[in-house]
C-alpha cells in the first residue's frame, strides 16, 4: 500500500498479498527492499507484525530488508532482528525522543537507520502530518553522533507525487553527513533514476526508495536498476 | 555477532540435507565437518567474545584442518592486527585491517554499504557459477590488507582498490555478505558446502 504525501486519506492498496509481492521484486533482483509498517506509524506501535514477519522469512534471508513504522522500543527492534530484518528505521520516534535513537543505536549497533521526513528544510513527524521546526541537516548531523548505521531523506513535498527528487535537498544534506544516505519520494522515470545516481551517487547516496512508481508501472524494475548500474558507471 | 541467524537460515536453504548448527562450544565445532565463521558490528567485541566463549582454540584449529568460512569480521579476525580498536587478531594470515582513509573517499561515504562489484583475482571452487564482476552486498569500515599476495580472492573498489575474498588451503573468507547477497550469494554458499579442499 502506499499514501501521496503520507496523507492516509490517499491510501492505494497495490497488492493485497504483501509476501508475495515481495517474492516478486526479490525475483526481479532487488538489492534491499524497504518495508513500512503504514498502520503501525500511525499508531505508534507495530501493527501488522504477522504479514511482516511472513516477508522476513520469506526473503530475508537473501538480501537487506530495512523496516519502520511505529517502532518505539527496544524489545521490538530486537524480536525484528531477531527474526531476519537487517535494519530498523526510526523516524518520529527519534526526533521526539532523541535518548531512544541513540539508545537503539548503541544497543544494536549496525542495525538503526533514522528516517528523516522533511519539506523546505524542516522536519516532519507523525506520517508527516506535523511540522516540526527542526533543521533537517542539524537534526540529521545530530543523529549521525549516535552512531546510525545511515540515514532515509524523504522529501515530502515529493513523495508518491511522481513529481522528481529533490535533488537539490538531498544533495545539500548528503554533502553534510559523513554517513550513507538513502533518498526517498518523487522517484518517477528511469530519466529521474540515471539523474539520482549521476548527481546524487558521487555525493554518498547509496540508494533511491521507489514504491507507487513501480506498482503503477511508470518505473520498470529491472530496466531502472539496469539504468542505474550503467549510470554510475559499473 | 549479529546477522547469524541469517547466514545459518541461507545455509539450511542451499544445504537442506546437512545439519546446521549455532554454536560457541568447542567440542562441536571440533566434531563438525566444516565451519563458518559470521560476524557484524566491531573487531574488538567479536575478538573479545570468540576468547570469552571459549571458541577461540577451536576455531584456530579449524582453519587448520577443515572447510573454513569466514564472514565480514570473521575475515577480519584472521588477520594480525586490526585498527578499529587496536585489536589484535588470529593471526593466522599476514596483514592488517584498516579503515578506509578519509582522505581518498572524496564524496563516499563510510561504511562502505552497498552493492559493490566484486573481481575475482582467481579461479577458485567457491567462485563456481559466479562471474567476476558479479555483485555482492557489503557494510563495513574496515577492510582487510593482507601481506601476502597470494591469498586475495578477489578485489573491490571503494574509493581504494581492496582486497575483499581471500584464499588459502582449505580457508576462505569474505568481506562482502553473502547471506545478503541474493542469489549470487546463495550459490558461494551452496559452493562453500559442497568444497572439498
């Protein structure tokens, strides 16, 4: 499923078999694949833990998955762990309580993402339904202290609106942070694929999130990931 | 060591007839046909904790004697001296672990995390099926710099050209994830525990 602008109101159910949606794109060849856990952000406690679960076992064990959503405690990170996922993304939960983004990232070191949702430079929370006045390179330099493994830029003016990255946003905080950076929203054509990984690449993006394009068929996985490849030169 | 359940869960997948077990007991790394050793986060906790565990010996003799798998920092381990915490190793291979310089990243970021193209240096039982130039996944600071030439595997470059598989006798190690790797990785697995050194 996915929203425009994280406005749940928008919702888009794309599949209805979320497991087996995600045996396709490992079959596709995907290198990391990023679930949410969209009911569980808005409650702020995981919410669809079984299907979730179902996905780990049935392609973590062969590539990254990296999970958010609603996860607020450190017995949760574990059991998610525990059961195969690679890395835990912590979004609202961090810039409300710093202590337990570095607290998480000081027990499973390695394994927390943060997840950063921002428009004109500041910080959103709560599935984005709140500004924050945060700075979004302040913030994300502050996290990078905890020691997060990387850091998931949303922008979103741009998410799920197919309009183009940010690349001028995402650029000004990759040049800030010394840790990998993964861009997320607006990713639209294979032209915004070859532009992320020629402008963005070079500046330590290690990697672009792509749902609604590709479950509407704007982005062709393999042709993107091809294009993706040739574009940063390997 | 983090990330074990993963590459026991890829190794039951590719070897569903062998017995796959978890361990730090000594007496049944001693008693089992080959070993793999995983290992995620930092050098001098996974150095501390093999010593703690009572591993250490067992491990030593099995680089000897049987099979041998290491992982991320369980290649790491195998080297003299490693710079995250100025830790030493095993010792069983010359050389060091560095981190990658900051000086020679330009805008590349540390941890190396990622896909990365891995060359093979040569041909070897565990690159069976696998092209050089084939992808894997990594995520780490370090890499490993072996003195002795003769035992790189394969190269990748990050920022520096390094070394990321190594070779010898009936040792193999990598510092890619091949429990993350996909099917690239599965079938180094799946070689892993058909080699007959």
């Amino acid at each position: 499923m996915r929203l425009k602008q994280g406005d749940m109101a928008s919702a888009t159910v794309f599949s209805e078999d979320p497991v087996a949606t995600a045996r396709h794109w490992a079959e596709q060849g995907a290198r990391r694949l990023h679930v949410v856990d969209l009911n569980g952000a808005v409650a702020g406690r995981p919410k669809n833990e079984k299907v979730i679960r179902d996905m780990i076992r049935a392609v973590g064990d062969t590539m990254p998955i990296q999970l958010g959503g609603g996860i607020r405690d450190l017995d949760t990170i574990e059991s998610y762990i525990d059961a195969g996922v690679t890395y835990i993304i912590i979004g609202t939960a961090a810039v409300k309580n710093p202590g337990f983004l570095s607290d998480a990232s000081y027990a499973f070191p390695g394994h927390i993402i943060a997840g950063l949702d921002a428009k004109d430079g500041k910080v959103a929370v709560e599935g984005w339904s709140k500004m924050t006045g945060h700075d979004v390179v302040d913030l994300a330099r502050k996290y990078e202290d905890y020691g997060i493994e990387a850091l998931v830029y949303t922008d979103i003016g741009r998410d799920g609106m197919m309009t183009g990255v940010n690349i001028e946003a995402t650029l000004k905080l990759a040049q800030a942070i010394k840790i990998p950076l993964i861009a997320s929203g607006g990713l639209n054509s294979i032209k915004d694929v070859e532009t992320v990984c020629r402008t963005l690449v070079p500046e330590g993006v290690i990697g672009a999130i792509t749902g609604r394009a590709l479950y509407e068929g704007k982005i062709d996985f393999k042709k993107a990931q091809a294009a993706a490849d040739k574009a940063v030169g390997k | 060591m983090g990330n074990i359940r993963s590459v026991s869960k890829a190794l039951e997948r590719v070897a569903p007839q062998e017995r796959v077990e978890v361990t730090s007991d000594p007496a049944v790394i001693r008693a089992c046909g080959r070993v793999v050793v995983p290992g995620q986060g930092a050098m001098p906790d996974c150095m501390r904790q093999l010593a703690a565990s009572g591993a250490r010996e067992a491990v030593i003799e099995a680089t000897r004697e049987k099979p041998f798998l290491g992982i991320c920092i369980g290649m790491q381990m195998l080297f003299e001296h490693g710079e995250e915490g100025d830790t030493d190793g095993l010792g069983l291979l010359p050389g060091g672990v560095p981190r990658f310089p900051a000086a020679r990243m330009a805008g590349l970021k540390v941890p190396h995390m990622g896909w990365n193209e891995v060359r093979q240096a040569r041909a070897h039982a565990l690159w069976e099926g696998i092209p050089s130039g084939e992808r894997f996944y990594f995520v780490h600071s370090y890499y490993p710099a072996p003195a002795d030439a003769a035992v790189v595997a394969a190269t990748c470059e990050y920022g520096v050209a390094f070394t990321c598989a190594i070779a010898r006798d009936n040792i193999f190690a990598v510092q890619f994830h091949p429990e993350k790797s996909q099917t690239a990785g599965l079938r180094l697995l799946s070689n892993f525990v058909q080699w007959r050194p």
